[in-house]
C-alpha cells in the first residue's frame, strides 16, 4: 500500500499494473502482490512529485513526469535511471508535460506549454524529433498501432491569443520527416486533460471538463485525412483525470478530480448508477 495518494496507474495485458504515488514507483502482479518498490528520492535523487507515467512492460522501461516538470526513463525491473546520471528531459518550471509511449516501443512522445511535440527515441534516449504545435497543450495519446498522435490543446489559463483550449488534432507521425495534422475538431472551451484510444483505433475519447468519445473513419490506408464525428457527450461533475475504455468499448470508467469513480456508456453518454452492474466488465487498461 502507499501512504499518499495513487496519481497514476499503467498497466500490461497479462494483469501485471504499475502504480505511483508522491515518489514511489511499485510494480504488482496480477494477484496484486508487489513485485517491486522503487523510491525515486533514492535512486534518482528526486524529490518532485510523481505527476504522470507511461509504462512499456515488453521493454521493461516506465517513463515518469514530475511536477518539477522533469521526464525520467527507469528500469522496471531495479528502479535505475536508464540514462546512467540525468533526466531524459528537463523542461522550463512553467511547461508542465504529458507523456505517451507508443505502442511499439521504440518512441513516446511529450508535449507541453512550450508548443512543441516532441519524439523521443526510447534506445538511444535522445530527441528523435519534433513538430511546433504553436500552442501549449497538456494531453496527448498514441493510436494503437502507433502511427497516429492525438494531442489536446490549452491549459488553465489562457494567456495568449494563439492559445485554443480544447482544440482537438490528430497527427500522422508515422513518417518523421513530415508530421502532418490529418484531423481536427474543437467541442469544449476548456483545455484537453486525457486522451484514450480504444484498441480498435475507431473510437477516441477526450477530456476536458467533460468527456467527448469520438468515432474514427480513415478514408483511405495509409490515412491521409480522418473523418472524426462525435458520439456522445459526458457531463460530469469535475474534471476527468483517468479513464478506461470496456474490451468491447460500450462502457468508460472515469476518476475525476472530486475523487468521483463514474460508468457510463459510451454511446448514449448514460450513467450506470449501480455499481454491481459493472462487476464482470473487463477493461482494457487499468489506470483508474
């Protein structure tokens, strides 16, 4: 157990999930016993709260956010810092980051109020590239097989003219000499907190202040242009901070920043109101 509140969770298809809370990182396995505990005051030396984190299980690499608006790239298996002494990235204090791995393994990407999307080379643990958004954004999400961003743009408060809070765009980033947006749309005036793919690549939700869930349609392969039409809107009392999409993606479970554990669906944006109704859904991720 943690003694501070949990701030993120990432899991891997076989049950095993990472958890982190304050400045501890700890891996469980599928019966919930833990495998592994890793204080990142001790072997980082870094005292920063643990703001987001990504975990790759094939390559045994979690990726963690701090609010001193660091990324750090450690090992799974001992907690060590897979770039020998410093953080893989180290931002300016007003550049809160978001952080998504892709689902091959080989690259994640960052974002931030610096208006920059960044590609990071997960090998060699250098910039790989990077593609000026122009904006400040806060929230991004590979597509399932990689080859598409989702990035969710704004922030708390706007300060700038060039600032579009909740401004939704899609990027091919699958030729990195030519990122290009393929889709867009803006349905909040608020800035995008968490974006989440369902593994069929034709369904995407956004968060803001609510919950937008998106239908995907590709018209041609590769895409050169999607078709995004919105499904449903979610109302909800506060913020969305996580959620999960079901296996069969009718249903969305979401933590919010009243400390709230919602189920709705997706479609029809309905409440599930009993609990015990959900109890044999199985989910896709685990990060409520």
């Amino acid at each position: 157990m943690h003694t501070t509140k949990v701030t993120n969770i990432s899991s891997a298809s076989d049950g095993r999930f990472v958890v982190s809370a304050a400045t501890h990182v700890k891996l469980y396995d599928a019966k919930m016993r833990c495998i592994i505990a890793i204080d990142t005051k001790e072997t980082l030396g870094v005292s920063d709260t643990i703001s987001s984190l990504s975990w790759h299980a094939e390559s045994r690499k979690v990726v963690i956010g701090t609010e001193g608006n660091q990324v750090w790239e450690i090992s799974s298996e001992d907690g060590s810092n897979l770039r020998t002494k410093d953080a893989l990235v180290i931002a300016p204090s007003a550049s809160p980051m978001a952080i998504s791995a892709n689902p091959n393994g080989t690259t994640y990407a960052t974002v931030g109020d610096d208006g920059f999307l960044k590609i990071w080379d997960a090998f060699n643990h250098d910039e790989h590239s990077s593609f000026d958004l122009v904006m400040p954004s806060r929230a991004c999400a590979f597509s399932p097989d990689g080859n598409l961003l989702a990035v969710g743009f704004g922030k708390e408060v706007k300060d700038s003219a060039k600032t579009i809070n909740g401004r939704l765009v899609i990027i091919d980033v699958n030729d990195s000499s030519s990122y290009r947006i393929i889709a867009e749309r803006r349905d909040s005036r608020r800035h995008g907190r968490e974006i989440h793919w369902h593994s069929s690549g034709d369904r995407l939700a956004v968060g803001t202040d609510k919950i937008f869930v998106y239908a995907l349609k590709a018209e041609t392969n590769p895409a050169i242009q999607i078709d995004v039409s919105l499904i449903a809107t979610i109302d909800i009392t506060s913020p969305a901070i996580h959620f999960d999409f079901s296996t069969d993606g009718k249903y969305l479970r979401v933590n919010s920043e009243s400390n709230e554990l919602l189920w709705v669906e997706a479609d029809s944006a309905i409440r599930i109101k009993e609990p015990s109704f959900m109890k044999d859904t199985e989910w896709e991720s685990q990060t409520c």
